[in-house]
C-alpha cells in the first residue's frame, strides 16, 4: 500500500491510496476507504 500527498484545498483535501496485491489485506483497505470521505483510491494491482 502506497499513501502520496494530499491534494485539493481546505476541506476537500483527500488522501490518493494505491493497493499493491489485493488479498485479504487489500479487501479489507478498500472497504476502510469506502468508509472514509477523506480518501481516494486511486489504482488497484493485483
């Protein structure tokens, strides 16, 4: 899992997620990010 900088300004800043491997691990950081209006997943690899 990679985190880069945030982007946007004031309250729209949001956190850009890659997930590298998508097993149980990878599931589970999808269903946090879905959770979490201040994140963004950007690109998934498998």
């Amino acid at each position: 899992m990679k985190f880069s900088k945030m982007e946007g300004t004031g309250m729209e800043k949001k956190t850009r997620v890659a997930i590298i491997g998508y097993g149980n691990v990878g599931k589970g950081v999808e269903l946090a990010i879905e959770q979490n209006p201040d994140m963004e997943l950007k690109v998934i690899f498998t």
